[in-house]
C-alpha cells in the first residue's frame, strides 16, 4: 500500500510540475546549447573556480528533489560537461536548497541548519573534485570524441536563446514554490499565493518567444530530445520510487521497514549510528522539504544530532530512484564511487557534528 501510495503521491506532484518541465529543459540543452560553450565552461579543462561555481549555485538555485534534478544533469554531461561539475551539479541541486535550509534552522534548530548549509556546499564541491581526479583520463576520452563531432549552429543572438532558458528556469521554480513557515516575511508569502499567475504569464511569454523566434524543425528536435530523455529516466525513477515506498514508507506512513528500528540504530554519535543514518538516508526517496518532518519524527524517537545531519546531508541528493538514473547516464562504476563518496563524507560530517554539538549522551 505504502508503495502503490508514494507513487501515487510521487506522480501528482513531482511528475507534472517537476519532471515534465525538467525534460524540456534538459531536452533545449542537448538541442540548442553550443557544445563547446559547455566544455569551455564545465568540461574537464575549464577554469577549476568558474566551472565548479557553475555547477554548485546553477544547481542551488534550481532548489530540485534527487529525482528532478536527473533530467537536467543528464542533459550537461551529454554535451560535454566535465565529470567533476557534472556531479557538483547533480548533488548541489537537491542538497543546496534554500528553502530547506531556511526550514532546518527552524524546525530543528539553527545549529543543523548552518551545519546543513556549509556542509552541502562543501559536499558539492569536494565531491565533484574527487570524481575529476579519479576519472580525469577516461573523462578527457569521452570529451575528447565530443570535440569530433559537429556542434550547434546558433541560429538566434545569444540573448533570445538565453530568456528562452531562463523563462523554463523560473517556470519550474515557480509552480514548485513550497508554502513559507509562519513568522517568515509576508514578502515570501505573497509569491507562494501568485505563483500559480506567475507559471501562467511566463508560460505565455515562452509560447511567444517560441512561436516567434523558433522554427518548426528546431521545435520538433526540441520536444524530440526531451521525448528520449523522458523514456530514459522516468521508468527507472518510477521503479525506485516503488521500492522506497515499500521498504521505507514516505513522512505519513511506514513501509515494511518500522521507524522504531530505523530510531533505534542511530541515537547516540557512534560510527554506527552516522553510518547507518548515511546509508538509509542515501536510498530514502525525499519529496522537496519533506526530510525535514520525517527527521523531526525520527529525532522525537531518539535520532542523535550527528546521525541527523548525516541523513540530512546523504538523503536529499540521494535516492533509489536517482542512483538508476545515474547509473543509465554515467555507468555503473562512476554511480558506485559517487554514491560511496556522498555515504562516507555524511557519515564523517555526522561524527565531527555530534561531538562537538551533541550533548545528550
């Protein structure tokens, strides 16, 4: 039931207002976007500083769960994007949200927050330089045969193809504008009531753009190339998402997987215990916002402060439904190493945290 029902539940609100726009955007990259503006700027040989402040705040802003983010990071490493900032991007996303942040600070505690905040930041960067250095060669390789191949004529000044991206860019951010915690700036609140307006008057303005400036052939590659990546990604994320209903449940309900055992393998601040957190929080599927709830329930039942912050750093760039999708895109070493890398630095990030916040054993 739990399965069948975080499907459900995953389908309403992340596949229409999620993915779908995702795959177009991920779909006008492999159309539109110059190949070599993106190995100029994230392949293996870009500047170290631009390319990995690239992919960490492009990500961050994006504010996306493990499984939309996928779409997006398939479409930069297919044209040529460096393993290293293609990873940065893809954990940045998720993990880098402000929001989230913002609601940790409250809700848990500003100490996890700000432990939150430098430790995704870190992790993204880190993490993105480990994967460069481990795979640099067979990365300057699979780089190497894309400068073979004929690139992208521009067909418009930069700066319509440029508003064309960044209307899609606000259009997913905007229909997934989360509901702002009380005490927060009526500013903030006044979005969350138009974003539904907002969506519409930029969805608008991109159907002009797009019937202005863009001829029919490009238009069918466009919805083409996002056609391929929906087939690629969204069965696997489908499948994963049936999987981490049935074992973990989602925040209403559990799934064969009893919270109390769950709570009771990570009180304390033992090696265990921000292991084990790392891990069950890498195969967790978490909706955006979502951990902050189910971490709220689990620290309630005992959950120590440094196994928390592992789960908060492991579980929202990670999941079962991501780690099949990655490994699709990138293969099944690279998909091992990353996930490794993510598990192994929350673990560390949740021993140093506890000890030194952690006061209650």
């Amino acid at each position: 039931q739990e399965a069948l029902a975080l499907t459900k539940s995953y389908a309403q609100e992340h596949v229409l207002l999620c993915l779908i726009p995702a795959f177009f955007i991920a779909g006008a990259i492999a159309t539109f976007v110059s190949q070599n503006s993106v190995m100029k700027y994230l392949g293996p040989s870009a500047n170290r500083a631009l390319a990995y402040g690239v992919a960490s705040s492009s990500g961050g802003i994006l504010a996306v769960c493990s499984c939309t983010i996928m779409p997006l990071f398939a479409g930069i490493y297919q044209r040529g994007a460096g393993i290293g900032p293609a990873t940065a991007f893809l954990y940045s996303g998720p993990a880098i949200n402000v929001l989230a942040i913002i609601l940790t600070a409250n809700v848990l505690g500003p100490e996890l927050g700000f432990a939150r905040a430098i430790g995704a930041v870190a992790f993204s960067v880190v993490i993105g330089l480990i994967m460069q250095l481990i795979f640099n060669k067979e990365d300057k390789q699979r780089t190497g045969q894309m400068l073979q191949m004929p690139d992208i004529q521009m067909a418009r000044p930069l700066w319509k193809d440029a508003l064309y991206f960044v209307l899609m860019v606000l259009i997913l951010i905007f229909l997934n504008w989360g509901e702002p915690k009380q005490n927060v700036s009526n500013f903030w609140q006044h979005i969350y009531n138009s974003k539904w307006f907002i969506s519409a008057g930029l969805g608008i303005l991109l159907l002009v753009i797009l019937l202005a400036w863009f001829k029919k052939d490009e238009l069918k590659d466009w919805t083409s190339s996002s056609w391929e990546y929906a087939k690629m990604i969204l069965p696997l994320l489908l499948a994963g998402v049936v999987m981490a209903g049935f074992l973990i449940g989602n925040q209403e309900k559990e799934g064969i997987t009893p919270s109390e055992w769950i709570s009771g393998y990570v009180g304390g601040n033992s090696l265990q215990a921000n292991a084990f957190a790392s891990v069950v929080g890498a195969f967790m599927y978490f909706a955006t916002l979502t951990e902050v709830p189910i971490l709220q329930k689990l620290m309630a039942a005992g959950m120590g402060k440094g196994p928390s912050l592992a789960l908060l750093l492991a579980g929202p760039a990670l999941s079962l439904p991501n780690m099949l999708v990655i490994r699709k895109v990138m293969g099944t070493k690279k998909t091992l190493v990353y996930v490794t890398l993510v598990v192994i630095m929350a673990t560390i990030s949740g021993l140093v945290y506890g000890y030194f916040f952690d006061t209650s054993y």
